[in-house]
C-alpha cells in the first residue's frame, strides 16, 4: 500500500475521497475560524491507488515522435513551394492609396 499526503482547505472525513484517493487519516494544520468566515487546512493522508503496469509511451509512438522529426528536410535543402502547388491560394497584398 502507497500512501501520500495531500493537503486540502476543505474538511472530509475518513473513508471519503480525495483526488480519486481514498482518505485514511486526517490532521487539523489550521482549524476553521467560523466567526471570521474563515477555512480550516487540513492534510489527508491518503491510500494511492496502484500504477498500471503499462504507464510508460509505447515504442511504436517514440518511434513515430522520430521518423517525423527524420522525415524533415536538411538545413540548407529547403525549396519554396509554388502557387499551384499551395492550391492555388494566393494572398495579394494592395497597395495603400
């Protein structure tokens, strides 16, 4: 069993959730103030819920990441593209008068 602390204005009790965890025990770091509207801090500790197995990046997508970073053209062998081969959107800039 993980457990971490987290660390919340909001009162919960134990047994409830918090951050999709469950909470296993509860301190008081500053209690409420209710006569000046003001919120307690309270630190959770609470049970993390296991890791999948699978978390890391599949290599078939790291792979792609850099086949698309190869597929880039050299530095220097870069060429304009045309009008026809922009589809044919053109921007025409007109002049002030």
């Amino acid at each position: 069993m993980i457990t971490k602390t987290v660390r919340s204005r909001f009162n919960h009790e134990v047994g409830e959730k918090v951050e999709g965890c469950t909470i296993l025990e509860v301190r008081v770091v500053i209690p409420p103030q209710p006569s000046e509207r003001r919120l307690g801090v309270y630190d959770y500790v609470v049970e993390v819920p296991p890791a999948p197995v699978n978390a890391r990046e599949p290599h078939s997508k790291r792979k792609a990441a850099t086949a698309a970073v190869a597929a880039a053209p050299a530095q220097g062998s870069f060429v304009r593209s045309t009008p026809d081969e922009m589809g044919g959107r053109v921007i025409r800039r007109v002049p002030s008068r």
